[in-house]
C-alpha cells in the first residue's frame, strides 16, 4: 500500500510518500513488515537531471517489537546525456541503520553508475556496476557488496495495438563478510525475456 502527493515548483518538483510492505517468509513462516516515508526533489534541465532523496524506514520481524531496525537513507541521483545515443545516470547514497535492541549503528555508503545506448533503432545496451561498504560501530558486522550487469534489448514488433521486445540480461553479484568469511558468496545469473506489451 502507497499513499503520495507531488507539489511542481515549476523549476523542479516536490515528492512525498508513505507506504507499507508486508512480507511473509517462507522458510521462517514469519511476518515482516516494513513501513517507510520518503521525500525527494527532482530537477531538470536540458540534456542532464537530477533527485535528491530520503527515505526513513521501521522494518519489524514477527510481532517482537524488540526485533526492529530503523533504517534512514539519503541520496543523489543524476542523468546526463552528453551525446544523442548515450544516457550515464551516476548515483551516491548513504544508509544508516539503527539496532532498537542493542542499540548499534551501521553505516552504508555505495556508489554506483548505469549506462545506456541506443546504437540502431529498436535496440538498447545497458551496464551497470555499483559497490556498497557497511560497517558497524561494534565491528561485528563489516562487508561490502560489488554488483555489475549488462543488458541488451530489442524490439522485435512494433504496432498501433501492441509491441514485442526481447531481453537479455547477465548479472553478478558478490557479497564479501570481513568479520566471518564463510558468510560470503557470489552469484552469476542470467535471464531471458519475451515481452508482449499491450493488444
């Protein structure tokens, strides 16, 4: 569930939002809920913008009011298009995380960077690569997380009534654990996608 409003200020827009996200895990046969509010502006100007944005968020596990973490996330996002058939979209953000049991801090920063093209008509390249590095103030919880994926589409069929697009897409993820090395682990994935869009 979602509830947002929008404000246009003519040389940029004003977000805000609030919503709830119940989860139920199938292994822990558990309930988690996550409530968050977040706010953002956008700007834009010709050939590039931009959204500053934050989010505060309450995650509870199960119905144990002690098992929550509150979770606060800040951040920029840019797009720039320095020529026709290329578009870089940068971001950085910083996530704060807060133990309400034990009371401890973790701090996120992560940076990452997405590619574009569009070479030929009815086809786009994508790749994206992004790193995370946490640590708590404790130092029992310290990782970091590289992720990287490509992509290739192509729009087979196009119509007044309907369109036909194929997707590639290949993705590797990589979570080292500073603080217990057997918790590490990375994974190569891969997918293909038919889509039919409207009839």
């Amino acid at each position: 569930r979602q509830l947002w409003g929008e404000y246009n200020l003519g040389f940029g827009r004003i977000r805000g939002s609030l919503g709830e996200l119940r989860e139920q895990m199938t292994d822990t046969n558990q309930l988690n809920l996550t409530r968050t509010a977040a706010s953002s502006f956008h700007f834009n100007q010709s050939g590039w913008s931009g959204m500053l944005y934050s989010n505060y968020s309450i995650i509870a596990q199960g119905t144990d009011d002690s098992q929550r973490t509150l979770a606060l996330t800040n951040g920029l996002s840019a797009l720039y298009r320095p020529v026709t058939l290329l578009t870089l979209e940068p971001n950085l953000s910083l996530k704060e995380e807060w133990n309400s049991q034990t009371g401890m801090r973790t701090e996120t920063p992560s940076a990452g960077l997405q590619l574009s093209s569009a070479p030929f008509k009815g086809m786009q390249l994508t790749g994206r690569t992004s790193y995370a590095r946490g640590r708590s103030e404790d130092g029992l919880r310290d990782f970091a997380i590289v992720s990287t994926a490509a992509g290739f589409n192509l729009q087979l069929e196009k119509s007044s009534l309907s369109e036909s697009l194929l997707s590639f897409q290949v993705e590797y993820n990589n979570q080292l654990d500073f603080k217990y090395r057997s918790l590490s682990h990375e994974a190569l994935m891969g997918k293909v996608q038919w889509k039919i869009i409207g009839f």
